[in-house]
C-alpha cells in the first residue's frame, strides 16, 4: 500500500512538471477604455499562451459590464472593437462619468485546436469633470474639477466657442473658438481660467482633461464637459 501511494504521488508530480515544461496555461487578456467623445467603450482583447498572442482561434467572447451582456464570435483577436454606449447601457445613451464599472469577459472555444474557458475581469475608472463659470459682461470665469478618480498629471484646457455646426473642434485653430487656456503637467483635479465672452449667441464652454500617461492604470485618458448659453449667459444646457 505504501508503494502504490508512492507511486500514485510519483505519477502525479510528473505529470505536474509535465505541464510546466508544456508552457504557461493559455490566458485572456484584454483591455478596455472609454473613447475621447465618451459614448463608445473601446475592447482589445487577446488569448495568450507563453505571454504571446495566439492567432488561431475560433470560439465566443463575451462581454458584460454594467448589467448589459454582448456576445461575439470570432476567428480572430479582437482589437480595438467598438460597441456604442447605447448597447452597452439601454437606458442611456453613454455610462455616466465620474464612476468605476468592472468589465467581465469570457472565452470558449478553441485556441490552436484545444478547446478552452477562460474567464478575465479588468476595472474600468472613467474620470467627469464638474464645471461651474462665473460670468460678466465681456468675460467669464471657468472653474473645473475632476471627479471620480485620484490626482493624476495631465493638461487641462478651458476653451470659449461660439455655436456653429461644428460641435466638436479638432484643435485650437478652429475659427469657432473665442478664447482659451491650456496648461500641460498639472497635478491638480482642479482649474480656473478667466477668457472672454463671446458677443454672439449661442456659445458653450468647454473644460477638457488628458492624462499624461494613459498606460499607468485603468483610468480612461479623457475627459470633458460642456455647458451652452443663451445671450445673457443663462444656462441652456448641460453635456
């Protein structure tokens, strides 16, 4: 008896060190962030063995966050999927800032011909800015402050638009901008400016906040907030 369970224990170390010398067990790794204009949440997913993305596969991902389920079959590496923050959350039309979601994502089918289940969860921070102003006649005061997450270094940007049928400028040469301050390497969560009110109206301002290094953790990389006024600087609306 004491043989046989030397045996069974020789047996079963074996086939351990068997295993490692196969390599590391196949893993699912991904990544998740939301996009610059804050309705889409962008998916990189891989399947890994020995650190190293395995191209042959055939199977179904699927991905849940926030109470919504999405399912896709694939034959390949999911990279850079979007899916719309309506299918993500039905009962609005993007997940709200300022909040931390768990993303839950899941694999099963083949990978190199052998069948697996694989099971990966990444938390998803999503920093809101919450902007108040102070106005007078010719000027108005932006006061903006990052909320849902730690310091982190970046560059602020408050900016002045009058309202065209471009709502979102590329850059600071857009002829619809009035006034702006851009300061970069700010510690701060929060920032004032002082710029000039527009004549015209409509207009919007605009407070906007990127992270200087968008890789360190799971925090999206961007932020913004809008507020848009009538002629006497009475607050329209919020975005």
């Amino acid at each position: 008896m004491r043989y046989l369970l030397m045996g069974l224990i020789f047996i079963i170390l074996c086939g351990c060190r068997a295993e490692v010398d196969q390599g590391l067990p196949y893993e699912l790794d991904g990544s998740a962030s939301y996009g610059m204009d804050q309705d889409k949440i962008y998916i990189n997913t891989n399947i890994l063995k020995n650190r190293r993305t395995v191209k042959n596969i055939d199977g179904m991902f699927t991905f849940q966050i926030n109470g919504r389920r999405i399912e896709k079959k694939t034959k390949n590496p999911i990279v850079y999927d979007q899916f719309e923050g309506s299918e993500i959350e039905p009962k609005l039309k993007r997940l709200p800032p300022g909040k931390s979601y768990t993303l839950y994502m899941t694999f099963q089918g083949e990978a190199n011909g052998k069948k697996i289940r694989l099971r990966s969860k990444k938390m998803i921070q999503i920093p809101g800015i919450k902007i108040d102003y102070q106005c007078k006649p010719d000027k108005i005061t932006i006061i903006a402050k990052l909320i849902g997450i730690e310091r982190q270094k970046g560059s602020w940007e408050l900016t002045v638009h009058n309202k065209n049928e471009d709502p979102y400028p590329d850059d600071l040469t857009d002829p619809t901008i009035v006034d702006f301050y851009h300061k970069e390497g700010v510690e701060r969560t929060e920032l004032s400016g002082t710029l000039k009110r527009p004549i015209r109206a409509p207009f919007y301002i605009q407070a906007s906040f990127w992270k200087d290094d968008v890789m360190v953790d799971w925090v999206s990389p961007y932020a913004y907030r809008r507020v848009e006024f009538d002629k006497d600087c009475k607050e329209l609306y919020r975005f």
